[in-house]
C-alpha cells in the first residue's frame, strides 16, 4: 500500500463518483487536490486524452502550486473514490509524512516529462 494511501484510507471526506461523473472541468479555479482510493480517473483536456490513473495516484495537484485554473478535466473512468486535499491538510500530511511532499513532487516532474515527450 503506497503512503499516500496510507495517509489518507480512513478518511471522512471521501468523494465518490460514477463512471463519467466529472471530478473537475478544463478551465475552472482548483484548490484542491485529490488521491484515488479506488478506482480510476481519465485526465483529459478539450482536443486531448492525456492519462488514466488509479488507486494510490493523485490528480490535480497544480491546484496545490499555483491559483490558474485547471489545466485539464478528471472524469471518473469507473466507480471511484477520492479524497481532496487543500493546502491545509496538504501541510498537514507532510507535517506528518514529509516524504509526502517529495512523491507529490516526483509526480508533478514525471508528468512534465511526459508532456513534453509527447
């Protein structure tokens, strides 16, 4: 179980959604991000398919950064579970964990990687 799941299992603010239920819209202003508990996210912009992610992954971590809007929509790709995290529990959980914060950012550099090799 990876240590984001850890963190966040058993908590109360759990999201769930069906499949093709959108998460977030391109365009609209983020203050959270959120880690999958269970099932899977498509990442997607208007003229674009850019990723599927899963259980233990996190999507919309920007929000975390920077106050634009999203980049890009999440739309469940199946049943799912999510939990959001704004920036206060967000410094919470590295207070707690502080590997935390370098996996969030080890994700935000792989997919800046992708991006730019596609």
């Amino acid at each position: 179980m990876s240590t984001t799941i850890k963190l966040f299992r058993n908590d109360e603010n759990a999201e769930f959604y069906q499949a093709d239920d959108v998460i977030f819209k391109e365009g609209d202003q983020g203050d959270c991000m959120y880690v999958i508990l269970e099932g899977e996210v498509r990442i997607e912009t208007t003229d674009r398919f850019i990723d599927t992610i899963s259980e233990g992954e996190i999507f919309g971590e920007m929000a975390l950064v920077d106050d634009s809007p999203r980049s890009a929509s999440a739309v469940a790709a199946s049943q799912c579970k999510v939990v959001p995290i704004d920036k206060s529990r967000f410094t919470r959980a590295t207070q707690i964990n502080p590997y935390f914060a370098l996996q969030v950012m080890g994700i935000m550099a792989q997919r800046l990687r992708n991006l730019m090799e596609a």
